[in-house]
C-alpha cells in the first residue's frame, strides 16, 4: 500500500511518525511524497490549542473529497484521535483508522483488516518494532516515557497520552547504539515528563542512572525534554553535571510565577520550590542553558499575579522561553470550571512578557560573545550565505557557509549576538568571512 504520513504537533509525534513508518516498513509499505500518489493517508494529530485541530479538519474535509473521487484509505492518529472531539471529527470526515498515541502499534492490523479500525486503548508496555536508524542523519529523537501521571488543571496531555509508562531501558540502549553506530552525533530523549522515567516500573532505572548508562555508549550528545520541576531530582542534577556526554541545557517550564496561579493550574510546586531547583541547577553547572514554557493569562490572573510571573523571569534570567496566552481546550478542569479572561488582556500581557524575554534572551546571549562553541552544523539556511547549526546550549548559530560545507560538528568563535541567535566564524577557518551586523 502506498502510504503518506502528515504530521503536526510536538517532537514526540515527529518520533511517533517514525515508529509508525517502521510498523507499516514491516509489512511491505511503500511511503510517497503526496497525497495524490497515496493509496492510505495517515494524519498524526495534535490537541494541545485549537490551531491544529483546526489545520486537521480543514485537511480532512479535504481527503474526504478525494475519497469520492477514487479509492483511498485515510486514517487519524494522535492526540486528537483519542478525544471525543477527535472522534466526532473522525465520524463526520468517514476517517477508516483511527488510532489513539497508546495503540500505534496497531497500524498493520488496521491496514489488514480492510475495514474501518478504531482502536483507543492504552497499552501497559510501551513496545514496538526497533525503527530504523536514520541513514545519514546526525540528530535523532528516542522515546523514553509516556504518559503523565500530573494533572495540570489546563493539559489534556493526560487524557489523550494516559498514564505513564516507562520504555524498557534495554530497548532504550539497543536503539541508542544503533543510532550512534550509523553516526548520529545528537539524540533528544523525549517524554511527556522524562525525568519521572522508571518510577513506574519495579526494577527500572530512576532518571538520572539512566542518563549515566546512556553516557556509557559515547554518543557526542544527548539532550531530553520536557521536564517536571517536582521530578526534577538532585540525583537528576548531578547526573548531569558528571555526565559529560549530557548537554548543559535544560527547558524546565515554570507556567506562572505567582503561587496562586500555580494552585489554580494544579501544578504541584510552588515559586519558591521552582527557584530552589534553579539554584541547584546553576550550582552544578554554572554555564547551564536554561528555557521554560509561561502561559499568559490563565482564568483568574490578575495583573498582580502576572508581575509576580515577570519577577520570576527576572529572578531567573532565562536564555529563552515558550510563551503561550491561554488557550481553553475542552475536556479539561480548567475549561469546564474556570471564566476564560478577554483575549485583549491576554495579549497586552503576553506582548509584554515576550519585550521582557527578548531583553533577558539579549544579555544571556552576550556572554557567549567571544567564546568558542561546539556547533551542530545542519546545512546551508535559506539565503544560502550562512550556514545553520545549534550549540550544545539549543542556541541557533549561523557561521559563513564558505567555513561549514558539510553537516557535522564544528568549533565555532562566537563573534555576535542577537535576541534570538549567535553568529560566529569556525575556528581556525582558512577561508574567513565578514558577518554583517544583523539588528538586534
């Protein structure tokens, strides 16, 4: 069957679009570039806004049509395939296979059943055939973890990803070796919550063993997201910082910064605990990295607890952050009994927390000026004079495109700083080249 795979959302479906591709692999898919050549679509969903549920019924209204106009299997899968919302969407767009983040694996009985196959249940093991490593990629994406086990009154993360469950570390190590032995130099554990891994199996690592023994195998780099600060363990910390292999980059989301937000959210932790961790983070690792995800006015926030979120900010000083005015998704606690504020408010003060991350992102920035970074180079950007790559810290680097010809690893002297980049020259190039100023 020829097969083609549109996928929105997260990280964690990019990798879930993988696992899916080495299922369908195992039992004769060929995959196509465009829907007009495809015998089976299959649309991986996300349900965190109402943005992309939006992109996918306009998508499906779409594939509908060209069912009616030839022979064609469409399919759903993801996080919006496990709500009712999703499915309501399914039964209007006559979607044949509709696979809830839990039953992927199912995907080859779905296709061999030649008739419409809903399957929304949860598995207990999280297992599935080895995906294939990508040839000739130096970066690559491995699940760990899922599910989550919090509640965050505003996350449907729960109920469309269930409860957590760890990945086998054997399976895990196994798929990290073979993406090390085909020259991937960077893999990013994924997890909805990484840092919680193990605590649900008897016998299993705890997060921070587990970061060791992978270190163990030598891959250049390894990063995870995202993280809990509740999880977020001294143990976790020091594994780090004793793990070299490790990247001193951390994204741990903070969501607000006044307590009484952080109640009304559910989010288990309150502002002095949330400092407390950085502390401990930037002790072990004083050139730490460190990115967060804020959400701008939730239901109840008053301006005084929003200065309370930009005193944090400051408090912290991040390198970078997610910021996201709050967006009410159906079947949460939050939609059900919390008044939504005015959108205007909502985006007065998100405007003003992005000027504040620009300043912070500016200074922290700036310190990087004059060092030089190992730079993951990844290929020419757009305008082709620059070539693109990321620090071990996830800042975006462009170097001349003369200096880096090749994707792979290079030392690079950081010699400006933007809100949002660093730009350098390879170190110790043959073939130097001026970098314009750019505004900051």
């Amino acid at each position: 069957m020829k097969t083609h795979i549109i996928t929105y959302g997260c990280q964690m479906n990019e990798y879930d679009t993988h696992l899916v591709k080495s299922e369908l692999a195992s039992i004769g898919a060929e995959f196509v570039d465009t829907v007009t050549d495809a015998d089976f679509v299959l649309v991986n969903t996300c349900a965190v806004r109402g943005k992309p549920v939006e992109k996918v019924r306009t998508l499906l209204g779409e594939l509908r049509k060209e069912k009616g106009k030839r022979n064609l299997m469409v399919g759903m899968m993801g996080c919006l395939a496990q709500l009712e919302e999703g499915q309501q969407i399914a039964r209007k767009f006559e979607v044949d296979v509709l696979l809830g983040p839990g039953a992927l694996t199912e995907i080859g009985r779905a296709l061999e059943a030649k008739n419409r196959f809903w399957d929304l249940s949860f598995r207990e093991e999280l297992t599935h055939h080895l995906p294939p490593a990508p040839q000739g990629a130096l970066s690559a994406f491995v699940s760990i973890i899922r599910g989550c086990n919090h509640h965050c009154t505003y996350c449907i993360v729960p109920t469309t990803r269930g409860p957590e469950v760890s990945r086998h570390p054997d399976l895990i190590l196994r798929e990290l070796q073979a993406l090390k032995d085909v020259g991937v130099v960077e893999v990013t554990l994924l997890g909805q919550n990484v840092n919680s891994y193990g605590n649900d199996q008897e016998g299993f690592p705890k997060f921070g063993e587990l970061l060791r023994k992978i270190g163990e195998i030598g891959l250049p780099r390894v990063k995870f997201t995202t993280s809990h600060p509740v999880n977020f363990t001294d143990d976790v910390v020091a594994a780090m910082a004793e793990t070299p292999q490790v990247c001193g980059y951390i994204h741990l989301p903070v969501q607000s910064g006044s307590n009484r937000v952080l109640r009304r959210m559910a989010r288990e932790y309150r502002r002095e605990w949330y400092l407390d961790r950085i502390r401990a983070i930037r002790e072990a690792m004083p050139e730490v990295v460190l990115s967060t995800d804020i959400i701008v006015g939730f239901p109840g926030e008053t301006e005084e607890d929003f200065q309370e979120t930009l005193s944090l900010y400051d408090e912290v000083g991040y390198d970078s952050a997610y910021m996201f005015i709050y967006s009410p998704r159906p079947g949460t606690p939050s939609y059900k009994h919390f008044q939504d504020l005015p959108r205007e408010v909502k985006v007065e003060r998100l405007q003003r927390l992005i000027e504040r991350q620009k300043e912070w992102s500016f200074k922290r920035n700036g310190r990087w000026v004059g060092k030089t970074v190992e730079v993951l180079v990844r290929g020419v950007a757009k305008d082709e004079q620059y070539a693109e790559g990321h620090s071990r810290g996830n800042h975006p680097v462009l170097v001349p495109a003369s200096q880096a010809r090749h994707p792979g690893l290079y030392q690079v002297e950081i010699k400006q700083a933007t809100p949002h980049m660093l730009l350098g020259e390879v170190a110790g190039a043959t073939e130097a080249a001026t970098i314009p100023l750019l505004m900051a």
